[in-house]
C-alpha cells in the first residue's frame, strides 16, 4: 500500500480520531500504535517535506547513503524497543567506534586504557591505569567530574590531560559554553571507561537498518488507518483557545478546521513554537552539515573522528562504515556547532539543560495542563536528551497508556 500522504485541506476532522505532530520516532511510534492496537484513524502532521524527522536519510549524488541531520547510530539495552523496530526492517550489525584527532594522532573516545597508553607512554600509562582500577574499578565508567574530584595527584595529571586535550575545547564548541556551565547530565555522556573496550556504545543491541532510516519509517508509517500531511505545520492547522486573556491562563481546547479536537494529540515538536514563542524561544544548540565527496574508498580509520583540540567544526563523519555500501566513492560529513536564532532556517537540536531553562520551558507546559488529550512527547516537545533507544520505549509506554 505504502504510506498514505494528504493534503490538509482535503481532510475531513470527522474521520480523524487522534492526531500526531511531527514523524521521527515519537510520532511514528504513536501512529503506528495507536492505529494498529488502538484502531484509531490517525493524521500525522510534518512540517518538513519528507518523514523521518532527524533520522532522515537518502544516497547523495555519489550514491551514498548519507543522514541529513547527523549520524544516527541505534544502540539500546532495550529489548522491547530493539524488537520492535526490527519489525519494519533488516539490520546490519554494526559497533560505532569514535577517535579523538589530538594534534594528528588518534586515541580512542571514550577516554580508555588504549587512550591512556597513547596519551602517556606504555609504562606510564600502566600505572596510572592500575590507580585507576584501585580507586573506581575495572571496566567501569568514570564521569570526567569524578575523577576531578580525587585529591590524587596523579589521578589529577589523568583528568586534566583528558579535560584540556578531548573535553574543554570540544565542549565550548559544541555547546557554546564552558564545561562548568554545562549540565551535568550532559557531562556524564563523556566518561572515562576503564577497558580496553574502543567501542563508543556498550549496549546489548546494537546496529543499523540495513536499507536506511527512511524506509524503516515507510514501513512503520505503512498501514491503513494512518495517513501524512507533508509541508504541514501544526501553529497552521491548530487553532489554540485558552481560558482567559492573560498571558499564562492555560489551553481550554485545541481547535481543528473551527471545532474543538477531543482524540489524542501526540506533540513530538518544540513546545514553544506551538504557542508562537509567546514567554520568548526556548534556547538550543543547532548544527549546520558540510558534506564532501571524495574519489577514495575511506578517508577516516572509522565512521566518527573528533576534533577536540583543532579545527572549527566537532567532528567527521563518513557513513559508508555506518551503511556498509561499498563504493570507490565516499562521503563525509563536518559538523558544526552553533547558536539557534531562526526557526525558519534552522534546525533545534539539544536543548541547552540548566534550571533557568527547565523553569522557562514549564511555563509553556503549564498551558497544556488542563488538556487530558494532550501529550507533548520526545526531545523537543519534553525539552529533554533522549537517545533515539528511549525515545520508542516512551512512545510505547504512551501508546500502553492510552491504547492497553
């Protein structure tokens, strides 16, 4: 059948019984659920011209595949969310692994045992790896504010190799700010792991879908009971009425073609854009892509190098060891990092955590509190980071939630 694709103005709010912004992996989820155990007839509204959200891929010029907004590698200890997107497609099996390029010379990220021997020296690196083992473990991961909290002088030369060569400068660019301003969620994610282990993901699943991310969700958005609107925004098809005039009397119904909307409404987008940004845009970190091709079988030792010490952009990324293809061409992607000032031309991508904006970001959700219909859901509408792994086991919760 394939997935059925509308136009707004042709569909009929009467044969619509729950509705979904947005088809990343929250969204598509809850359509698929909700239509396939819940019966429902189910509208998805994407803003953007294609389906996928940030997970969208497609072969470039050279015949690459390449994603559009950054890698995406699955990795989950989740097994219900790993069985379930194995129904819509094969996968490859396929373990990411990340170097740090420090002034030309490679080390293994996370900061490991094989990294410490590069950093130091074979015997200097075999002692300071057994202090390491005496005072957090073997095989275990260290957060970098963990081992600058030891009073050890030598656990102290550790962590302030490792914060000024692959965490400082890497950090202020990627985030804009000094590590000591980043949330310490956000720190956790750079861990020292105390092994000799290069993978950069642990997990008990791991892979990539065989034919891309784009024909996964073709698959999952493949049912009778869904159909799409492309090029759709939601601020164009909800119509909001709220309790009173003040500025944060809450929502009395979301209005849809001049009547209120009872069925679910599944919001995986960001929350402030829904209510036209009226306590001013919620902060983000947003990425710009640089793509080039190269008349090469590889130019990198593996899918992901770091820029931690040179360099304008993060990182590069080459997806033919993420796909598998095989071609004498490749393609690679730098990545840059930046403030996000336009939602009309760029793209949200990681909420920047702190109290001030968490506090920002609860005024908007307050206006949807007297809303049982309502369900803000994922990175965006959250204001959260979530791997891609968590973001489907809630969309499942949800879906168990509303459909049992």
């Amino acid at each position: 059948m394939g997935v059925q694709y509308c136009d707004f103005k042709d569909v009929d709010i009467d044969e619509v019984d729950a509705v979904v912004v947005g088809s990343g992996f929250a969204g598509s989820v809850m359509a698929r659920e909700l239509a396939e155990r819940g019966g429902k007839r189910v509208l998805v509204i994407e803003k953007r011209p294609h389906i996928g959200g940030n997970m969208y891929d497609e072969l470039d010029e050279a015949g690459i595949l390449v994603h559009r907004y950054g890698p995406h590698i699955f990795h989950t200890n989740d097994k219900r969310a790993f069985d379930y997107v194995r129904r819509f497609t094969e996968w490859r099996d396929y373990q990411h692994e990340v170097l740090a390029d420090w002034y030309g010379t490679y080390m293994p990220v996370p900061f490991n045992k094989n990294s410490m021997e590069i950093a130091f020296g074979e015997e200097k690196a075999a002692h300071l790896t057994q202090k390491l083992i005496d005072t957090f473990g073997d095989e275990r991961k260290v957060t970098i504010t963990e081992l600058r909290a030891q009073n050890d002088p030598e656990l102290a030369e550790i962590a302030d190799f490792i914060y000024k060569n692959v965490f400082l400068y890497y950090t202020q660019k990627q985030w804009g700010l000094t590590p000591e301003e980043v949330d310490p969620s956000v720190t956790a994610r750079v861990p020292v792991f105390v092994s000799r282990d290069n993978r950069y993901f642990q997990d008990a699943y791991q892979g990539m879908p065989l034919h891309g991310y784009t024909p996964l969700f073709e698959r999952m958005l493949d049912h009778e009971g869904i159909q799409v609107c492309l090029n759709t925004e939601a601020e164009s098809v909800f119509d909001l009425e709220f309790e009173s005039d003040d500025e944060d009397a809450p929502l009395s119904a979301i209005n849809m073609k001049e009547r209120p909307f009872t069925g679910p409404i599944i919001y995986t987008g960001p929350l402030d854009e829904l209510f036209l940004s009226r306590f001013g845009r919620l902060p983000y970190r947003s990425l710009d892509f640089v793509y080039e091709t190269h008349d090469t079988e590889h130019v990198l030792p593996c899918g992901t190098v770091n820029f931690t010490v040179t360099e304008d952009y993060t990182r590069i990324t080459e997806f033919k060891y993420l796909t598998g293809q095989v071609s004498d061409k490749t393609t690679i992607m730098k990545e840059y990092s930046h403030s996000y000032d336009d939602p009309k031309t760029q793209t949200p991508y990681y909420a920047i955590l702190s109290d001030e904006n968490t506090a920002h970001y609860e005024r908007y959700r307050a206006l949807t509190s007297t809303l049982d219909n309502f369900h803000p859901l994922g990175r965006l509408a959250e204001y959260r980071y979530y791997n891609m792994d968590v973001i489907i086991g809630r969309a499942l919760a949800l879906a168990d939630e509303l459909v049992g």
